[in-house]
C-alpha cells in the first residue's frame, strides 16, 4: 500500500474550558526504503488567549543498508494549546540526520538543527559531523564536530531596539563505547570535549 490517509476530531465539552481539535495525516511510500508523512491539526479552546492554533509536520525517512536518514520540518502556532503535541506552543523546528556506512565498520554521520521562537524570534542552530569506527568487537569510537549558534531575542524599549547578540560555539567531542562481554546488554563508556571556538 502505497498511500494511507487518516483523520480524527475530538470534541471537549468541558463547560469550563470547551475545545475541539481536528486532524489529518498521510503517509507514502517513495519505495521500500523511503517514505514521507505529513500530518496537520486545527485546535480551538474558549480560554485560549491567542485564538485558535494550526500545527503542521512534514517527515521524510529513508533506511537501507547503507544509508539512514531522517529529516522534517514542523511548526506549532502559539493558539494551539495541546500538551500532547511534539512541539512547544509557537515554535518551528527543522532538522536532518544522516548515517552512511562506507565500510561493515565505519559509519560517517551528520545531524542539524534549527529551532525558532516565533513569538520572540530567538533562534538556535546546531551542526554536527562526525564518523564511528568499531575499533575491536567490543569496543566502538567516534570523533564529532559540533558547532552551535544561539541568538536571543533583540532587546526593545520605547525608543530604541538593539539588535539580537548571536552565541556561537565549536567544539570536538571524543567517545568510547565499549560492551561488557560478561554481562549481557551492558556498557561503559568515556567521553570528553574540548571548545574549539577560540
């Protein structure tokens, strides 16, 4: 089956607080490894302060053998008061990760991310690259890059509004993973970072 479409609507009658929320989802199958769902929702609640709210995701995975990649984008506007939802009330996200095995024991992976505050327009941006490499059979490695960048709301007054000051780091991360082999389903590991940035 390529295409499944589904839909749902919940009515509240709680006099205190009526709400009523609808929803919609389809997924399709690009093929046997790829597929893309996108899944929408309407919420309205007579105590909401900021009126009726849509929320809207986009998702796109793909797994084979030799690459694992995920990414979507989602948005959740500050009206839609449900604390179910997988995103915090007026924010959007966007993010991607990929793992692509270039031999049976190394994996090159990346991730990145972006989350914004839509009532606020703070931002938060994140990479990060790196590759695991199993070095024995109980005993895995990975050496990452990571780079953040923060930016907080700009400060406003009256007469004037300065602009927002961007937080950035860089730093490389070093692990070790190893597997007990005299206990099943345990691990250690060691772990340290170093900032790069200055």
């Amino acid at each position: 089956e390529r295409l499944a479409v589904s839909g749902a609507f919940v009515s509240d009658a709680n006099p205190q607080d009526r709400s009523k929320l609808a929803s919609a989802m389809a997924v399709a199958k690009i093929n046997d490894q790829s597929a893309v769902a996108v899944e929408v929702a309407r919420m309205d609640k007579d105590l909401a302060l900021t009126g009726p709210g849509n929320a809207a995701r986009v998702e796109f995975r793909h797994d084979s053998a030799l690459v694992q990649a995920q990414a979507h984008v989602s948005r959740v506007e500050r009206g839609f008061d449900n604390p179910s939802a997988g995103l915090a009330q007026g924010q959007q996200e966007m993010a991607a990760r990929v793992a692509v095995r270039i031999d049976p024991e190394t994996v090159v992976k990346g991730e990145l991310l972006q989350s914004d505050d839509l009532a606020t327009q703070a931002s938060r941006k994140g990479l990060q690259v790196g590759i695991e490499r199993h070095l024995s059979q109980h005993l895995r490695g990975e050496v990452s890059l990571r780079h953040s960048d923060v930016t907080a709301p700009a400060a406003t007054t009256t007469t004037t509004t300065s602009s927002a000051t961007p937080e950035a780091g860089t730093s490389v991360r070093i692990k070790l993973l190893g597997q007990l082999p005299s206990l099943d389903n345990a691990s250690v590991f060691v772990e340290a970072e170093q900032d790069v940035q200055d």
